[in-house]
C-alpha cells in the first residue's frame, strides 16, 4: 500500500496553479476529464501525419475506430512510428484547444469543483501536457497518468486502470470507447461520452449520468448548460 501510494503521489503532482480557487469546508466534488480529443484536437493532429508521413488521407469525420492503425489502414510499424511521432513535444504542444473547454473550466474553478486531467498519455509527456493547459489557460489541478491502453513501458509511473478505479470522481468526462466501457462496466463513476466520430456506437442514455450509465456530450458548449444538473450543484 505505500508503495502504491508514492507511485500515486508522484504521478498526480499539481499542474497549473489556481490562485482563485474558492476554499469550502468540505471536500471539493472532483471531475475527470480526458485530455486528448476532450481538451485538444489530438485526432485532427493524427491525421496531418497519417497523409504527411504515410500518404494516408483520412478525413476527421471518417475516423470509425479509436484503433489507428485501423482508421488509417497503417501497417504495424507504420503505427508503431504515428504512435512516436504523435508523442513528440512539437507535435502535443501545437495541437488546438477544443472551442468552449476552457470557459467551463473556468466555471468550475469558480465553482469550487477539482478538476484532474487524467490522461491515457505516458508520463514522459508530463511537461509538455502542463505547459499546454498553461498555454490555453486551461486552470486543472493536477493531471493522473493512467495506463489505459496497456500501452507504458513497465515500471512506467503510471496508474493502472484498476488503481483509478479505487479513486473518487463525481463525473467523468471520456472520449475512448474502451476506457468509456471500464469506467461504465468497473466503476461508480458516473460517465459523460464526449461525442467523437469513433465513439457513435456506444450505448448512451438520456438524462442525468449515473454510475453504469452513460450521457452524450455533443461538445463543450453542451457540458456548459448542462455540468451544474449533472453534478446536483
Ligand atoms: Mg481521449
């Protein structure tokens, strides 16, 4: 248990600071939100270099599958290469905000909430993650590396999926299809789906999120009108 405890310390450092952040008397309710594809345009960033690097020209609309080397018919070292370069610093540090993130973040800031990224990306990303939420003044408190994919390197710094599950969040905001079937099938915590091309197949339900039921969130503008309801607040 310490172990896993200093391995949790380590990966959940504070990211940008929030000097306004109201103090309650009781916890603050704390939310999840992914960063690739929530935050950032990362599956706009993979099709520049699926057509520069791989002569593949797919469409954002037309990426059907969370799998890459599925949506852009690479080989397996073409992948293993898209997965590199899409690691790189220049390439995380030039990729869009997402229109409408950062207002709600500010939102919640005010509000009180805990706001943690937690992100399927390798801890080696960790400054650049931080230096682009700074950039796009995007005000979280910490960001969790988790394993979601199986993908980090053993003795990686990163929680396990089943580590994240023994956390406490009051919403969770995904995008992946298979993180949103482990939060949904091995969690209690209640999911928000944020709608992307490769997701439409998940099963959603309408109404308030619940812990094994998901919500549709069409885009940032919707979480806006629709996060105090979600949250009871
Ligand atoms: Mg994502």
């Amino acid at each position: 248990m310490h172990v896993r405890t200093t391995r949790l310390l380590c990966v959940m450092a504070p990211c940008v600071r929030v000097p306004g952040m109201m103090q309650t008397h009781s916890s603050p309710k704390r939310v999840y939100i992914d960063f690739d594809d929530v935050l950032c345009e990362t599956a706009l960033g993979f099709t520049d270099i699926a057509r520069d690097a791989f002569g593949r020209d797919v469409a954002f609309d037309d990426i059907h599958s969370f799998e890459l080397w599925k949506a852009f018919d690479l080989t397996r070292d073409e992948y293993e290469r898209l997965m590199v370069l899409g690691h790189k610093d220049d390439f995380l540090g030039a990729l869009g905000a997402i229109p409408g993130a950062r207002d709600v973040l500010h939102a919640w800031r005010e509000a009180g909430l805990h706001v943690s990224v937690v992100t399927g990306r390798p801890p080696e990303c960790a400054d650049i993650s931080h230096a682009w939420l700074a950039q796009h003044d995007m005000p979280v408190h910490d960001i969790v590396f988790v394993d979601k994919y199986g993908r980090n390197d053993a003795g990686s710094a990163s929680v396990t999926p089943a580590e994240l599950a023994e956390m406490t969040f009051a919403l969770a905001i995904e995008d992946a299809p298979v993180m949103a079937d482990y939060l949904r099938d091995h969690t209690r915590i209640p999911l928000v789906l944020y709608d992307r091309p490769w997701n439409r197949r998940f099963s959603c339900e309408d109404g308030v999120p619940q812990a094994g039921r998901a919500v549709r969130a069409l885009d940032w503008g919707h979480i806006g009108s629709r996060w105090r309801t979600w949250l009871a607040l």
